[in-house]
C-alpha cells in the first residue's frame, strides 16, 4: 500500500487516512472556491514561521 502510494496509484482511503495520521498530518476538505484563501494563508503562515526562525537564530548568534 505504501508502494502505491509512493508512485501515485490508487488506495484505499481509510489506508490514506492512517498514512497521513501516522506523519501527524491531516486533510482538510474544502469548496474549489476557498482554496486559493487557504494556500495564501498556509504561504503567509510559512513565511512568518521562516522569519520568526531567522529571527530566533539571529538573536543566538547561529
């Protein structure tokens, strides 16, 4: 199941589930229409996480 998934075949949702849980992940199912909202927020919540990171690094001296 991991084989296919790993070469972008077809499984079994609930194996999907279990994968995606398994590395702490998890789907968020949404309207074609709010994705572009939510891809702008996950970039701007990266984006602050890499700054706040660089920040962190500057102020120990790394």
């Amino acid at each position: 199941m991991l084989f296919k998934l790993e070469n972008g075949k077809g499984v079994n949702l609930e194996h999907a589930l279990r994968v995606m849980d398994g590395l702490g992940l998890t789907m968020l199912v949404v309207p074609k229409a709010h994705a572009p909202w939510l891809e702008q927020a996950a970039a701007h919540a990266a984006q602050i996480g890499e700054d706040a990171a660089r920040e962190q690094h500057a102020w120990l001296g790394q």
